[in-house]
C-alpha cells in the first residue's frame, strides 16, 4: 500500500513493483519487518490474486476506512455508489463490461470504504447494497443517499426497520411510485424551497428544490413499510457560457426522514452531496490511475481498488485543508515528508 504513495499515482504493476524495490530497505525499517528483498513482479501479482479479500477489507476498513458509526445528532450522509474497473474489460473479446467495485463514502470529508464487487451487468450491483444492508444490525444514526437503481420496496423497508434514514432516487424503474408523487405534488403545498446558483467549469447551473410530504395512503401496498414520508423534486437547468446553450431536467427523490427533522438533515445538500462523490471515482482515474491498471485476474482488480481505497483515505484524512495532488508529489519526491502525515 505505501508504495502507491511513491509510484507517482500511477497504478501500473512496473511502476509499483519499480517503487516497493527502490525504497525496499526503508519500508523494511520504517515497518520493522525484517524482509531481506523485495518480491518479484511475479510475484506480487500472485500475492495480489491469493489475497484474502474479506480480510483486506477488514483491516483496511478498521484502520483507514469511512465512519459510519456517528453520533445520531450529526446528520452525516453516505453515499452508495459503483465503479467500474474498466482495467478488467476482456476487450480482445468483446466484452463491455468488466469488474465493478461498490462504495459507501462519507459526503462530509470523502473517505470511502468498499463494500463489495461484481461482475457483468449494472443491476448486479443491487444484489451487493442488498447483501451490505442486510448484515447490518442496527443503522441508527446513519443516512444514505442512493441512486434510483437501489430503489426498491424491499430495501428501502430493510433500512428504514432498522432506524436508517435513505434518500433515493426515482426514474422510470418505479413508473406508478413516479407518477403518484407527480399527483401529489399537484394538489400538496411545498413544505420547503431552495434555490442554488453554480458557476464553473464554463456554465452555470440552477438548482430549485421544493420539498413536499407524502400521502402514504396514495401509495402502493408495497410501500407500506418503508417509511416513506417525503419527497423532493429537483430542477436543474444547465447553461453554457460560452455557447448560451441550456438543458434542463427534473428529478424526484423519496425518504423516510421524519418531517421535523428535515431542516436538520439538509435534504438538498443531501441530493448535491451524493452526485459529488463522483469526484472520487474521477480522481481514483486522474491522479491514480486505476483505469490504466490491466489485469483480467479478478483478485488482482480486487485486492488493488481495497488498497487503493485505503490510501485514498490516508491522504483525505492527513490532507488537513492541503492540496492533495501537491501531498502526492511532495511525497513522490522526498520519502521523509511522509512521517509528517502519518504522525498527525
């Protein structure tokens, strides 16, 4: 895992393994092993492909994960989301789709934990949020926004029995759920508004939020043990600077908050939030790398994007309002500069 810190943030197997060989007898003392050298790129692969996943994860979540353990009165949102490994696509073969790994990460301060992995379709990712929810045992104190592909009866009911707060979004997989909050957004005073107005990246962009409560008896049977109790309906319009050219669209999310305390769980900082996780996926890809890692041997793809995960988490954590991408170089060029991260 250090090593990353020196590759340069280039997740290639020679940039690695040139990496953990240079600096072989520092990580030795500064680790206290007692390795004579260091292993081959063959053999690091291997080691990679044999690696105990679960217990990866384990100890990397322990030590470097998010914090999903808060205190009820913070009103800290994750974020669940998927990345696909685009390394892992047999494109020799065809293939589209490859190995995907899936993310809970804090919208607080960006640091992520894995979940879990899947292969083939998008909708497989369902059956790993599904598996993550239901070894939980108590949710209390822990809110999650979710895209419309986990939004489902089931489990939605799952997190809102065990005191869990969701965020969910909805499209046309839940076409009557859809139009029912269309019905009741007709007929129903909104009960909070919002408007933002963004400047970057050459457009601007205008966000308006209303917020309105549902009418549980209007819904479907299935619903009926979810909690759902309100609704939010985002309008978004997009406006090109430079060509004047705007795009608008509309978005409805659901969630079982309770409506006193909808102030204080900031539902449209919420909906923000969620789509802003994406900037780790982006830097995961921008100053990692991970893309460019080639490798159709699965406990490769999946024992790198653990580690990954965990060093990410390192340079969130030790990042202290610092720019990241100057961290990264600072130790890619000096190795001693990394004792000033690690013992803050």
């Amino acid at each position: 895992m250090l090593a990353v810190f020196r590759s340069g943030g280039k997740l290639n197997f020679s940039q690695i393994h040139r990496s953990m060989k240079r600096d072989h007898d520092y990580w030795r003392d500064f680790t206290g092993g007692k390795s004579k050298c260091c292993v081959s790129r063959i053999q690091l692969r291997r080691i990679l492909k044999d690696t105990d996943i679960e217990g990866l994860k384990a100890v990397t979540e322990a030590t470097f994960g998010a914090n999903e353990t808060i205190d009820p009165q913070a009103r800290q949102w994750f974020s669940i989301d998927g990345k696909e490994l685009r390394g892992s696509i047999d494109k020799s073969s065809g293939d589209k789709r490859g190995e995907s790994v899936v993310l809970v990460t804090a919208q607080e301060d960006k640091t992520s934990k894995v979940v879990g992995y899947y292969s083939g379709t998008k909708d497989s990712e369902r059956g790993v949020v599904d598996e993550y929810f239901e070894t939980q045992s108590d949710l209390s104190g822990t809110a999650y926004t979710m895209d419309a592909l986990h939004n489902n009866s089931g489990l939605l009911e799952g997190i809102h029995g065990k005191r869990g707060v969701y965020l969910s979004q909805i499209k046309g997989n839940q076409k009557i759920l859809r139009e029912d909050l269309g019905d009741m957004e007709r007929r129903s005073d909104c009960l909070n508004y919002k408007k933002t107005v963004e400047k970057g990246h050459g457009r601007i962009e205008t966000r308006i939020y209303r917020i309105y409560l549902v009418e549980t008896g209007c819904l479907e049977r299935r619903w009926s043990n979810t909690g759902m109790s309100c609704f939010i309906r985002v309008d978004r319009t997009r406006k090109v600077v430079k060509t004047g050219k705007t795009s608008s669209e509309t978005s409805y999310y659901v969630s079982n908050i309770n409506t006193g305390l909808i102030d204080q769980y900031n539902l449209p900082n919420a909906v923000r939030g969620h789509w802003s996780v994406e900037a780790n996926n982006n830097m995961r890809d921008t100053n990692f790398g991970e893309d460019g890692l080639r490798s159709l041997v699965s406990g490769i793809q999946q024992s790198v994007s653990c580690i990954l995960t965990a060093v990410m988490n390192i340079l969130i954590q030790r990042n202290a309002g610092e720019n990241m991408n100057e961290m990264r170089e600072e130790i890619v060029a000096d190795i001693n500069s990394i004792h000033q991260y690690f013992n803050r």
